[in-house]
C-alpha cells in the first residue's frame, strides 16, 4: 500500500509518539464507553454513581481529550513535513530530469497531482489515527460485547463480515472511478490552457473557437458523469453501514427475546455496546473514501517521481562545478548526431542528423534552412538538452557522456523561440537595478517596466517587448556560449538591426561564440559563417564574408 509506505517514510520514533498518544486516547474513549454503560445499569436499578466513578470518568476523559488532541496535532504536523518533502522532491527531480522526460509530461496532470492530490493527502493522515482510535475502541467494546453475550457477539460479527465483502466490491469500483476522474480532471486543466493561451487564434475562428469549447464541453461532461459517480460508490458506503447497524439491532432487539434464552435482563445492556461498536466501524467505513482517494493520489505522484527519475543527474552546484573544466574551450565538435521525435507509442515522427559541425570558440555562427528543417531540435541537440541517439559531442577532445553533459550546459546562454520569461532575475539577485534599468532603457522599453524590488515590475508584454527583457536577462548571464533561435523575429526594424549591429558585434568583441538562427538574409554577412541545415544535416556552409550584403 502505497499511503503506508510514504507514511512510514516520517521515521520509526515520530510515528512511534504519535502511535502511543492514539491507544491513549482509544483505551480512554473505550473506558468512557465502560463507564457510561456500567453507570446505566446501577441507574436502571435505582442506585446511584459513586464518587469513585465520577472520578475516573473525568480522568478518562481528560486522558482521551488531551491524548486526542496531541496525537491529532502530531499527525498533522508529520503528514505536512512529508507532503512538503514530496512536493519538493518532485520539483526537484523535475528541475534536474532530462527536457525530453520533461516534454513528455502532461502538463495538467502535473499540476493537477502536485497541487491538487496532495490536498487529499494533507486531511488523510489525520483521519487515519482517527481511525485507529476507532478501531481500539471497536476491539475493546467488543471484548466487552462478548463478555455480555457471545451470541450478540457472533450476530455483530456475521453482519460485519457480509459489509466487509459489500465493501470491498465498492471499493474496487471507486478506485477505478477515482483513477478516471484523475485522467479527466489533468485533461481539463490542458483545455483549460488551451482556451487562455489560443485565445487570439480562437477569437480570429470562429468556428475553431466553437470546436475548442465544444471538446471543453465534453471533458467538462464526462468529468460530471464520473464525478457522479465517485459521489453514488461515496453514499453506497455510508449507507452500507447503516445497513449493518439497523441488521444488527433488528436482529438482536426482535429476534434474541423469541430464539434466544436468559437475555432479558441485559438486553437493555447489549443495544448501547452494539451502538458503540458499530459507531466506530460507521466512521471508519465513511472515512474509507478518503483513504482511497489519498492512495490513487499518491500512486499519481509517486509514478510521476518516477518518471522524473534523476538519479545520475549532478545538482546544480556540482554542474556549476563541472563546468570550470570547460571553459577555456578553443572548439566545440558534433560529429554524427541523430535525433528522433518519438510519439506515444515510441514510434518515431521525425528524425534530425547526422549533423556534422565543428564551432569555433569566439565564432559568430548563423543557422539558417526553412521551417521544418530541424532548426530548433538541432539547438537543443547542440546545447546538451536532448541526448542524441547517436554520435559524440566533444569540448576540444574531451567526450562529452553522462554527467559531464551537465557541466557542458552552463557554458550557455539561449533564447528559444518558445523561451520562458521569469519575473525575476534568478540566480542574478545582486545585479544593481540601475544597471537592468540603463538596459531595459537601451531596449525602448523605458516606461513600461522597470526593475525594481529584484523584479520586473510585469511581464505583460507584446511577445518581441518580452523577447527584449529575455535578452537583458541572458546577457547579464554572461556565459560563454550565447545561444538565439529566431530573437529577431518579432523586432521592429529598428531593433532588428539593433540586434545584428549592436548586440550580436557586442558579443563579439567580448570574445563571446554565438550561435543564432535566423532567416534575416540581409544580415546574414555579420556571421563568420553560415551554416544552412535540412533535417539537421548540414546542406551547406559559407563565411560570412562571401554573403551578399543589401
């Protein structure tokens, strides 16, 4: 069971703590149940309670209440350290794990899991040593049922037995339910994205825009039927231990005085003890659902940690680390990579290479080829994003193979076309703002943001305004190697050419290699070389000398 495993996970003495304040307080309430029932019977005689009596109630009940409460606390505050140790560990594996495992990823099923599971998560463990109190408290009542009647004793086991097997044919039935409702739920969230990020394209079709929502529909739909239907297994189990308790009564009360002899003197006895057996299972029974929604949660995130395993993986620092090695580079060598795209099923759509291509350190490289020429899959080859199937990249003469790649990344500094932009300057926090206010001036974009509290004050942008604050950030980076797919693609003609005369010879006198693709053939004589590429291989290549400027 997955949700025993991850608990165990807290360490032997936390949960050893927490597991006495649970009997503590289970013995307390079952001793409660003693009492109150014993007082019944002196009263029912016209005897009245003792003050010994009365005293050990309240103690019982002080013990219970206190016992409860720590052991409650303490179970709050152990789940939450584990949640938060999990979310972290995702997180990081995610950080750390291969893009192409990371591209493979269903976005709203991550977050859906992350975020959204492991609130079921938060409020299950809690309700677990609830449940276990309540089961010390069943076996003690029915310890003492037995010692009252063992035909009592036998009716409740029997009744227990038959909800047992209606249970767990419930249960089998919701985990599947809950399984499929996980599936529904990450696809609406994708939709969702879909609606928000498209909705200029939707806007400009309308029948697009009716297609897109008429899918959202149907999610939406089947997300309510199933929902639906988690909530009917829901009350098919509340309702069933209804059903074991009025079997029980009805049997004992109706049917005990006819078959059953000398029970008339405790019968008033035995209805209270069977009420209070059967209330802890009723609790255990309607909290089950919770246990199995925690535990389909759980496998969800645990299978997407597995996923995202990163074992071999360097943490950021010893990358950092690795990376001195690489330096002083003088070349950069791809001798024969493949690449290809793999849908679902492992088939593969497209396939890049062999790319054979020597780049020199303090180079001004251009890629150039039309769409679908592999452009951008040869950047992401280049840079040690994706490993190649095949081939060999070197830093001078040194291989570069598992986790030296890691090293060999940070000699980078890229712009994608599909390129995120982070509010802040991560990893650049001592960077003076005035410093990133000179340059978001220099990039026209003086009076619609500014730097300032260690962000941007917004990100909201036109896509070639976002492009400009992209640059800033990359070029305080200062790496060796700058990477640009198509920056200049969304520019104005002015800071296009400010980008090619200004930026780009900028790098170059810093002694800086770049590698940019573009298809701005007017400038294509800036490079020292062009290198035109179909399907990743190299078609042709030229100095940029011998390029015809306008």
């Amino acid at each position: 069971m997955a949700l025993l495993d991850f608990i165990l996970r807290a360490g032997r003495r936390p949960l050893q703590i927490m597991g006495l304040l649970t009997v503590i307080a289970g013995l307390a309430n079952a001793l409660l149940v003693v009492i109150v029932n014993e007082v019944a019977q002196h009263v029912a005689v016209a005897e009245r309670p003792d003050l010994t009596t009365a005293l050990v109630f309240v103690l019982a009940f002080v013990a219970y209440y206190q016992a409860n409460k720590f052991a409650l606390l303490r179970a709050n505050h152990i789940i939450e350290v584990l949640l938060n140790r999990l979310r972290l560990g995702v997180m990081d594996r995610l950080r750390r794990a291969e893009l192409r495992d990371v591209d493979q990823l269903r976005r709203g099923q991550l977050y859906t899991l992350v975020s959204q599971e492991t609130n079921y998560l938060s409020v299950t463990f809690p309700l677990l040593v609830d449940s276990f109190q309540q089961a010390i408290l069943l076996v003690i009542s029915l310890a003492y049922l037995l010692y009252l009647s063992p035909a009592a004793f036998l009716v409740f086991l029997i009744c227990v037995f038959a909800g047992v097997i209606a249970y767990h044919r419930i249960n089998e039935r919701m985990g599947d339910t809950l399984r499929r409702l996980h599936r529904f739920q990450a696809r609406l969230l994708d939709a969702i994205g879909d609606i928000i990020n498209g909705s200029k394209e939707l806007r400009l079709n309308s029948r697009k825009n009716e297609s897109v929502f008429q899918s959202y529909r149907k999610l939406s739909r089947a997300t309510e039927a199933t929902l639906i239907d988690s909530g009917e297994q829901w009350t098919a189990m509340i309702l069933l231990s209804s059903a074991v308790i009025f079997a029980m009564l009805g049997i004992v009360g109706f049917g005990f005085p006819h078959f059953v002899g000398n029970h008339g003197d405790i019968v008033f006895q035995l209805i209270p003890v069977l009420l209070f057996c059967v209330a802890p299972f009723a609790k255990i029974v309607s909290q089950s659902p919770m246990f199995v929604r925690a535990e389909v949660s759980l496998q969800g995130v645990l299978e997407i940690e597995r996923q995202l395993g990163a074992a071999d993986m360097l943490s950021p620092s010893d990358a950092r680390t690795a990376a001195a090695a690489y330096r002083d580079f003088r070349t950069l060598g791809y001798s024969a990579l493949t690449f290809t795209h793999r849908d679902a099923t492992g088939a593969g759509t497209f396939t890049l290479g062999p790319l054979d291509l020597t780049v020199q350190r303090g180079e001004t490289l251009f890629l150039v080829g039309g769409n679908g020429s592999g452009k951008s899959t040869t950047l992401r080859l280049m840079t040690g994003l994706y490993a190649p199937e095949a081939g060999s990249i070197r830093v001078d003469e040194t291989p570069m193979v598992g986790r030296d790649v890691a090293g060999f990344r940070e000699l980078f500094a890229a712009i994608f076309v599909d390129f995120h932009l982070f509010d802040r300057l991560y990893g650049l926090e001592n960077v003076p703002a005035e410093q990133v206010n000179l340059m978001i001036e220099e990039m026209g974009l003086a009076g619609k943001v500014r730097y300032e509290g260690g962000r941007f004050s917004t990100t909201h942008l036109s896509t070639g305004q976002r492009k400009r604050l992209a640059l800033i950030a990359t070029l305080l980076e200062d790496r060796p190697i700058y990477v640009f797919d198509e920056w200049s693609a969304e520019q104005d003609v002015h800071f296009r050419a400010y980008f090619y005369n200004t930026v780009l010879k900028r790098l170059k006198a810093q002694g800086k290699t770049v590698i940019a693709v573009t298809h701005d053939e007017r400038y294509w004589h800036l490079a020292d070389r062009v290198v035109k590429l179909d399907l990743g291989r190299v078609e042709w290549q030229r100095q940029g000398s011998e390029m015809e400027a306008p």
